[in-house]
C-alpha cells in the first residue's frame, strides 16, 4: 500500500504520497525519481511536488503565470464556429449557443493547429517503436549515451518522471503522449475557456517533445545513429565532421539517384544496408528530403540532402530522383503528381493512409518492380524490408526520358502571355514574391530574371491556379531551378544527438560571467524567401561569440551559407563542441528535443532541482536565470507551432519570420512600458520585487533577418542576468541596431541597472541619453542616481534594492517561496 511507503531523502524517511498527489501505481517510479535525483535540503526548503504523467491541469501553475504576463495577441477571427451541429453560430454578433465567446474560438483554432502539428510525429514515432519492438524485443536496453547520468535532463522526465532503461519504458511514455493528445484535440472541439486553452496549446508542445525523445531513444540505441554522449568529450570539438553534402549540384551525374522523402527512415536504413552488403553503395547515389534526410546521414555520410520538406513538390518534379520512397511528413504536399510529370516511380510506405497508389504490400519484390518497370507510377507497400529490397533493385533498372523540363526559349513563350495589368499571381502568393514583375522580364533578362522567384517559391501552387492566362508557373520555376542546379550547394555536419550535462556545463562561465551575448536555438522549415538567410543569421551570431544550437530542416538550411572571404561553409568556420563561438547540429526534427532538453539541464546544475515529474519549477528557475532564444525562420508547418510552444512553456522566447510568422495569428507579447507588471517573489523572504521587463515578449513575429537579430538579443534579457551577461546582450544587441537601423533600440534604457554594465564601446553615448532623456544622475562615467519607473530618482544603490533582480533568486510560483515566508512578504501584506 502506498501509505507505507517511504523514500530516503538525505537522512529523512519521507512518505511516498508526500510530494504527490495520487501515488497509487507510480509509488516505485516516484522512489526511484526522489532518491536518485532530488536533494533534502530543497525538498525542505520548498514546497517540491511531483506530477508524474502529468496533464495539463497539473502544470497550470506555471501555464497561467505565462499566459497571463504575456496575454495572446490575436491577428485573425474566422467570425463563425461550425464545430457542432448546433452552429454555425456568429460570434461577432454574440457568443454562440453553447456560450463560446469569439475570444475562445480563437484558442480553440490555435489548439486544433497544435494538434495537428503533432499528428504526423505521433504516427512516426509509434511506427518507429512498433517496429523496434518487433525487430529487437521490449527488453532492448535503452540509453541516452555513457556521458549522460539520472541527472541529465529530459522531457520524458519531466512529463513522467520516467527514466527509460528500456523499449518496454518507452512503449509506456508514449502510450502517455498519445493520451494527453488524445485529451487536448477532444478539447479543441468542445472548451470554452480561452485561458485554459491557452495553457493546453503549451501542453501539446510538451508533449511533442516527449514523442520525440522516444524516437531519438530508438534511433540511437536500435539503428546505430551518432551521439556524442558516447563520444569522449575532447573529441566532439570536430565531430561529426563537416563532411555531409547536400543540394542538386553534389549529386554526383550519371548515377541512379534513390531519394527517401519524410518523416520516416526505416526504408532508408534496411535500404542502405542492403547497398553496403551487396557493395552497391558506389554505384547509387542515396537522397533524402525532410527529416528523413536528416536521419539517414546519423548512419551513412554518403546520403545527400536535397532540401526540405516545404521544397519537397519543387524537388519531385525537376526529375532529379529516379526512384522516391515516401511516407507521411510535417507538411502534407501532394508530390504524385509532380513525380508522374518527371517520369519518377514512387514507393509510398505510410502505414497510416494511402496516396490512390495500388496496394502491393502482399506481392513479391519482383512484381512489384516488374510493374513500375512496365509503366505504373508507384505503389503502396507497407513491409518495411520489402520496400527497401524494391527501391534498390528497382533504382539499378530504370531507365526514363528526362526531357520534362521546360527550355528557355518555351519559358520566354510562356512568359510573353503575363498581362501586364494583373498581377494576381503576386497577391496569392504567400512569401510576397512579386512574380508577375519578374516574369515580365524573362524576355529581355533571360531565365535568370527569375532567380530569387524560384528560390523563395515552395510550389504551394496558388500563383498558377489564380492565373488567368493558365500560364504553367510551377513547370517554369522549375526549369529556373535546372538552369542554376549545379550551383545549388551546401555542406553540414550530421547531427551529434543529445547534449550530456558535463558539456552543458563547461561552458557556464562563459556564457553568463563572459563575453557571450546569449544562447541561441536557430531552426526553420526552409519556407523562407531567401534560403540563406537562416546561414546568415546562425553565422553573425556565432561570429560574435554566441553559442548555437541547430536541428531538422533548418540545419541544412543554415549549411548553404558560404563564406566567400573564408572560402568555406558556416559548419567549417565553426566547431561543434557545445562551446561559445560555435555551431551545433543536432538532427533531424526530433532532435529538437535534444536542444529544449539541453537547456533545461540548468536548473538542475546550477539551483539543484531534479527534474522528474518536476515541470513547473525547471521552467520557472530557466526562465528567471538563462533561457535561450529560439528563432524560428521559415515556419510553415504546423509542426512548427506546437514545437515554438514546447519551447515558450519552458521558459524561452521565440522570434518568429519571416512572412510566414505572420500566418501565426497568435502571439505572446508582454507590455513593456507598463512597469508594474513586472515583478517576482524573491525566494527567500517572499517580497515582491519589481524589476525590467525580462524578457518583453515570448512570441513576437518579425520580417526581415536584420530585425531578427535586432529582436533576438531584445527578448534574451532575463531579470537575473549577471553584470557580465547582461553587458555582452547589451552591446551585441546595440550593435545590431546601430548597424542595420543606424540608431538605438528605442527600449534599451529600460534594462540599464548600473553603469558597470553598459558595453564600453558604447558607454559615453548611453551614459548621454539616460542623463537627457531618463533624468538620470550622471557624474563623468558615473551612475549616482537612477530614475526608478514610478518616477522617484534614487540613489544607484537604493535603486538597485528596489528595481533590480540581478543574482537574486526569485520565482513566479508561490509555492517555490521559502517555507516560512509569505508570498508577497511584507510589501504585499501593505
């Protein structure tokens, strides 16, 4: 019976039903979470509890802390609610019949995207594990690597409060996933209140980053994938090597080319170990598009990355595959079509939904070669093993015409028939691109004319059905793309897996007491107008001495930046060691899970908490202490969704573009100049302490690269930023203003707390404009006195008691208050 259940904490006997609410059925879970990684000292201190499985509901605590300091700011109202046979009812007019108010139909349509941006992965990762269960038994050891301890954070961890030893673990942390999913979507149909909406948009990011963790488990301990954890620490300084070559023009010419396509790499893995044991490996070029790229290249370097998965339409009709085997994704492009254009034959693997391909998962790999041979454009073959024997030996014999392709003189054809008075196409066009103008010059500047069209264009299709003169728009952006495919290029570094705590902390003194302007997790789906411009700014930030954490599309996004000065790639100017200046890729998109994890390890370093089951008060000590900043460039999918809010629930800030950002219709902004709300509970003593607005804003949308950086080191301030840090922000920040606006951030006065931390380079500027335009008290280089926001001018050392957190410990949940103290302390009683 849990009643009499103890764990040792320290020299303390602790009830097992103490920390938790219901300890029935995880008392053994509970025991070992406790005594493995908690201490006694902080479990007396503070009011420590456990949520292991945890719902929403059990995380509310903190969810309604960020929902309600940054309240969702709303772009877009359908007006109307159909989710039930009593509407469709106007909410602009009045609440519907069931009482939703217009408010709450907005949260429930930013739930139901969540959802569906962790659909795709649920399916994957279930079929990921249903295999591996099958293939190696339940009873397959899992770890996350030989540098990683109990102590090493993970959201499988914090959400159960499980440490996985094997398949058996992992079957029942995600049948967990797969049950809070199943909650949040009923609830996107039938909730009424926004606020707690809100909170379970924030759980579905959670939850998908659980999924993900027992899908990089699998993948590293079933199939071989790198991981540095097992990897002595000296060696990951360059490692994996930046060796991985990807776009059209390394395609090596005259090779069959294989490309896997999606989420899921199975195929791709019994394909390829067909390739090494036949010796074929030299004689097939293998691809990848999407994640399924991303994966292959973690057990064969060979592979070369394509693109991503919004490019995955583009990508099917240039032709450049002969075979493609395929399964569900994050995004759902309808890529048969554009196959069959390009003569290229399909293999569709998806155990969850057909394509309208014949079924062939019962016939012999003979047969189904013989048919696509004969003509058929693809088919559906659900066995595993079956549809890789197929791929490679289907490969090796087909032989197709690649004479698809429009020439430049049908291309100037085509483009005489824009009329010049329509420009229907531009307006349609979801990244802006001006397509009708540049179309209209094809006939005086050649193909070339229509160089950055073709390159921030994913072939959505909307320009080419809204065009009156039925002008073929997609079948000339793709001869544009052949006209310069040999220059399509980049180059990468497989992604290294998980990053163990002894890594993390390493570099702790300089990125908080050093010259580090902050952590940065830099990611995208490809989607963006430019497709080096996620290089670009993953480059300018490292060069200024952040750290750098990459995974999934984006990371080969970032690996076309090419620095023609150097004269090498961003992932061969940079090293790969979780180090200041440097550049870390993680993987393909459930490696993203990796980089969130990464960064949560701090509050177990530095402030001692354990993590399992553990949620709210990891997130509360990352968001008061060092959270890093997510930019999200290029964010289509709505996979992007719910992972931008695994990451804001853990106390991080995202900046979100380009133009896709602004398809968000919901973000998290908190009001700035409004300096009373905020504050936080000093820990010890409970007193309510007032402080700069750190950081502004969780979701903000942005939508050029410049104001992305600008916006960037804005939302990395936090309230307890040490002098060093807050002074590396200031001045990289302040330096991003002044070089792409050529003037000072309108706000940055509001996070000036003494003249030690003002950037030297800067200081005499900024020492000016808070004497002439704060009322400051400014002796030479000098702070005497500060203008405090309500008004009063204080002494610098009375200000900062009053209007500074600096190095204090503080929190946002009343139970994280000393036992003893009273929330709010004796200011609040007042």
């Amino acid at each position: 019976m849990s009643e009499n259940k103890t764990f040792r904490l320290g020299n303390a006997d602790i009830p097992v039903g103490e920390p938790v609410r219901d300890p029935r059925g995880v008392e053994d879970i509970i025991i070992e979470a406790m005594e493995t990684d908690f201490q006694e000292a902080r479990y007396k201190t503070f009011d420590q509890r456990l949520f292991p499985f945890a719902d929403a509901a059990d995380i509310a605590e903190w969810d309604s802390f960020l929902i309600g300091r940054y309240p969702p700011l709303y772009t877009f109202s359908p007006g109307t609610c159909s989710d039930c046979p009593l509407g469709p009812c106007d909410l602009k007019a009045d609440n519907g019949l069931c009482g939703l108010t217009e408010v709450a139909s907005q949260a429930r349509l930013s739930l139901r995207r969540t959802c569906r941006g962790c659909l795709s992965q649920f399916l994957d990762s279930r079929e990921l594990l249903n295999y591996a269960l099958k293939v190696f038994g339940s009873d397959r050891p899992v770890e996350w690597g030989k540098m990683h301890d109990r102590s090493d954070t993970s959201h499988i961890g914090l959400m159960t409060a499980i440490w996985p030893k094997n398949l058996a673990d992992l079957a029942r942390v995600l049948s967990y996933a797969e049950e809070q999913l199943n909650k949040l979507f009923t609830a996107s149909f039938s909730a009424l209140d926004p606020t707690e909406m809100e909170q379970m948009v924030l759980h579905s990011g959670s939850i998908l980053l659980v999924a993900m963790n027992v899908s990089e488990l699998v993948k590293m301990n079933c199939f071989g994938f790198t991981n540095a954890s097992n990897e002595d620490i000296m060696t990951t300084i360059n490692w994996p090597p930046a060796n991985i070559l990807g776009g059209l023009g390394h395609v090596e010419k005259g090779k069959p080319v294989l490309t896997f396509l999606g989420d899921s790499f199975l195929t791709g893995f019994c394909a390829v170990k067909q390739l090494k044991e036949e010796n074929l490996f030299e004689k097939v070029e293998v691809c990848g598009i999407g994640p399924a790229g991303h994966d292959i290249i973690r057990f064969y370097d060979r592979c070369r990355i394509l693109g991503p998965m919004t490019q995955a339409r583009k990508l099917a009709r240039h032709g450049i595959s002969d075979v493609i085997v395929a399964g569900d994704a994050c995004i759902d492009l309808s890529f048969l079509e554009d196959a069959k254009i390009a003569g290229t034959k399909v293999i569709w693997t998806s155990r969850a939904r057909n394509i309208g391909l014949p079924d062939y998962s019962d016939e012999t790999v003979e047969k189904i070669v013989a048919d696509l041979l004969a003509g058929a454009p693809g088919v559906w073959v659900r066995h595993t093993e079956k549809a890789a024997a197929a791929a490679v030996k289907l490969v090796q014999k087909i032989s197709r015409p690649k004479n698809h392709l429009l020439s430049e003189e049908a291309v100037k054809k085509e483009a005489k028939r824009c009329r010049d008075d329509c420009d229907r196409c531009s307006n349609v066009c979801p990244n802006g691109l001006l397509i009708g103008l540049q179309l209209r010059k094809v006939n005086a500047e050649g193909i070339a004319a229509l160089k950055d069209i073709e390159e921030g264009c994913y072939m959505c299709g909307a320009c080419e059905k809204i065009c009156p003169e039925k002008i073929p728009l997609e079948n000339i952006f793709v001869a544009a793309l052949d006209a310069w495919k040999d220059d399509d290029k980049l180059k990468m570094r497989a992604g290294r897996g998980p990053v163990a705590r002894v890594g993390t902390t390493s570099w702790a003194f300089g990125s908080m007491w050093g010259n580090c302007p902050g952590i940065f997790h830099v990611i995208g789906c490809g989607d963006a107008r430019n497709s080096e411009e996620l290089g670009w700014i993953a480059y300018n930030l490292t060069l200024r001495n952040a750290i750098i954490f990459t995974a999934g599309c984006g990371a080969g996004e970032i690996g076309r930046y090419f620095n023609k000065e150097k004269g090498q790639y961003v992932y061969e100017q940079f090293g790969t060691e979780a180090q200041l200046r440097n550049l870390i890729n993680c993987g393909s998109c459930t490696a993203c899970s990796h980089i969130v994890d990464q960064a949560l390890k701090w509050p177990r370093t530095g402030a001692g908490a354990g993590h399992y089951g553990n949620f709210a008060e990891t997130a509360d000590l990352e968001y008061n202490i060092i959270a890093p900043t997510l930019i999200v460039w290029g964010a289509l999918p709505d996979r992007m969704h719910a992972l931008v809010a695994s990451w804001v629930r853990a106390g991080m800030s995202a900046v979100i573009g380009p133009n896709s950002g602004f398809d968000w219709n919901r973000y998290l902004m908190g009001n700035k100049w409004k300096w009373e709300e905020w504050w936080s509970y000093i820990s010890y003593g409970g007193k309510k302490q007032y402080h700069e607005p750190s950081p502004p804003a969780m979701i903000i949308p942005v939508e050029t690269k410049e104001e992305c950086l600008t916006q960037a080191l804005a939302i990395s301030m936090r309230a307890v930023d040490v002098r060093d840090g807050r002074q590396a922000r200031l001045d990289t920040w302040i330096e991003f203003s002044q070089m792409f606006f050529q003037e000072f951030p309108d706000d940055w006065r509001l996070f000036a707390r003494s003249d030690w931390e003002l950037p030297i380079r800067y200081k005499s500027r900024l020492l000016k404009e808070l004497k002439e335009k704060s009322g400051w008290d400014i002796d030479r280089m000098q702070i005497k006195k500060a203008r405090h926001p309500d008004g009063r001018l204080l002494e610098i050392g009375e200000f900062s008691k009053e209007y500074s957190a600096m190095t204090k410990a503080i929190t946002k949940l009343k139970r994280m208050i000393a036992r003893g103290s009273a929330p709010g302390g004796k200011e609040e009683k007042k």
